[in-house]
C-alpha cells in the first residue's frame, strides 16, 4: 500500500447531515462529518472500534449511554473506546464539521449498533449525505 494523502474538505450542506471518508486503511479511517445546527445522531457504538472526534467548526454535545453531556468547541476531541454508547448533536449556530479518525480490531460481523439492536455491517466508502443537498459549489475546507 503506498501513502495517502488527503485534503479537509466537504460540501456544505442545505440541511441534515453528511460524512466524507478521506482515507482508510486495513486498520485505519479518516473522514469528515458535517452536521447543520441542530442536527444529532443516535445512541451507538461501534463493536472492534475505538476512534476520535476533532471539532474543527462549530460546537458538539456528546452524550453517553447515561446522557451525561460533554460540549466540545473549535480545537477540542474525544477519544471514545472499542464498547462505549454515544450519540451527539450540533449545538452550536454554525455548522459543525468533526474530523473522525477510526482504528478497526480485525473485521468484527457488524460496525455499528444502536440501542434498539439495529445494526450496519459496512462503512461508507463514498461521500453520503442525510435530509439536505450539496450546495452546488459551495465546500467547506480547513482554514
């Protein structure tokens, strides 16, 4: 495998919510999530998975399974471990943009459960976005 080189950038969006993966390897992923104002996620985790969240626009409240709330600002992480029940909003007036970096242990049968039992076997390996467009020509890029 040779190296990878990636640029922080994703369309801005009308509404909703999108993910941009930039890079992944057997063991490795990195990718932009972008969430307007208000937009939120659901209590999860992610089985043979620790990963890291850096706010790099806006303001995130994450929530664990007991919703006890952690707010994170511009230039702030979080590393969550391999078995820990999440879920967190945009609660900032902006939008937010969190890059996410992921390490996998082996090939676990599903990589992601909600608390209903739901459950996704892959990752996306595209650009996807949720409830809102792309604003043609219109990116978000780090500044």
């Amino acid at each position: 495998m040779e190296a990878q080189i990636f640029e922080l950038m994703t369309p801005v969006l009308t509404g909703g919510r999108s993910h941009m993966p930039l890079s992944k390897t057997d063991l490795v992923s990195v990718g932009l999530n972008y969430y307007t104002p208000g937009r939120k996620n659901t209590l999860h985790t992610h089985p043979g998975e620790d990963h890291a969240f850096v706010v790099m626009d806006g303001e995130a409240t994450f929530y664990d399974k007991n919703e006890k709330a952690t707010v994170l600002k511009k230039g702030q992480g979080i590393m969550l471990p391999e078995g820990w029940y999440y879920w967190f909003q945009n609660t900032g007036q902006e939008a937010l943009v969190l890059l996410r970096f992921s390490a996998r242990k082996g090939k676990p049968p599903v990589t992601r459960v909600d608390v209903t039992g739901r459950t996704r076997s892959e990752d996306s390996t595209e650009y996807v976005h949720v409830d809102g467009q792309p604003i043609q020509g219109q990116l978000w890029k780090l500044s």
